[in-house]
C-alpha cells in the first residue's frame, strides 16, 4: 500500500469536484487510497459511492473542519 494521492477540490467548482473525485478513485489499485481535501463535509459523496459502489471503497475521515475536511478514501479487494 503507498502513500494515498492528494486530491485537494477546494479550488474546484463545485459541479466539476464529484467527476474528478470519481474518476481518481476509479484509477485505484486494490489498497490504495486518494487523500481528498475539501472545505465542507464531503457525506453526500459517501452516500453516492455506497449507491453506485457498494462495499469497494473505505471511508476514513483524517480531518473534520470546521475549515478544512480530509477523508482517505480506499479501494478494497473485490470480494
């Protein structure tokens, strides 16, 4: 397992932030991880990825505000 890529969205347009978070975690091997980096509480997103992903990703909050939110997101091994 490596170090989990940076994914910092803040500077992002909101409509283009799920996308692009989408499409990083889709690129994961089984046991790597994106660092996601966002100025609100990112839930919605984990909502959309247990609907659309159910059980292949890990959700691990690092950070939580009031300012500044990380969550290590993690791709698991297929079961």
């Amino acid at each position: 397992m490596s170090e989990p890529q940076h994914l910092d969205v803040r500077a992002l347009p909101p409509p283009q932030r799920h996308a692009l978070i989408f499409e990083a975690c889709g690129k994961l091997e089984t046991g790597d991880a994106v660092l996601l980096v966002n100025d609100h509480d990112p839930k919605p997103l984990y909502y959309q990825f247990e609907a659309e992903y159910p059980g292949r990703f890990s959700w691990d909050y690092v950070e939580s505000g009031p300012d500044v939110w990380k969550v290590r997101i993690g791709r698991k091994q297929a079961a």
